[in-house]
C-alpha cells in the first residue's frame, strides 16, 4: 500500500480514528483496501466493530509498540 492508502490516525483518540476512518472509507471504491495506523489503545475495539457494523473485512492486525495497523477492505 502507498501512503495514499493510508489514515494516519496517531495521536487521536477515540472516536477520531473511526471517524478518519469512515470519510476514508466514503471515498472508496467496493474492493479497495486502507490501512489504518493509530495508537489509541481503544482503536483495538472501535475499528474491528466499525468494520463489522459497516460490512468491511479487517484484513489483518498488526502491533509495533504502541502503534496497531488494521488493513480494511471495503465491502
């Protein structure tokens, strides 16, 4: 993924990362992917329900310290 892909979310807290997230997620086309990184440790529960509630597939999750990076396809 490019760094258009991405939404930098660090720094926000909640519910600024899921909020990035949907407007990114408005722009996007049916099969698209984002990665999302954040530090917000309530991201962890916010993004993944995000995902569910809106019918996206979090692809994957991955933890470096403090920063959580959640790859979403769009449904």
């Amino acid at each position: 993924m490019n760094q258009s892909d991405t939404v930098d979310a660090i720094g926000l807290l909640c519910p600024l990362p899921v909020l990035r997230v949907a407007k990114r997620m408005r722009s996007l086309k049916s099969g698209d992917a984002v990665c999302v990184v954040a530090d917000d440790p309530a991201a962890e529960i916010d993004i993944p329900n995000f995902c569910r509630e809106q019918g996206h597939t979090l692809v994957g999750v991955t933890r470096a310290g403090d920063r959580i990076t959640f790859e979403i396809r769009k449904s």
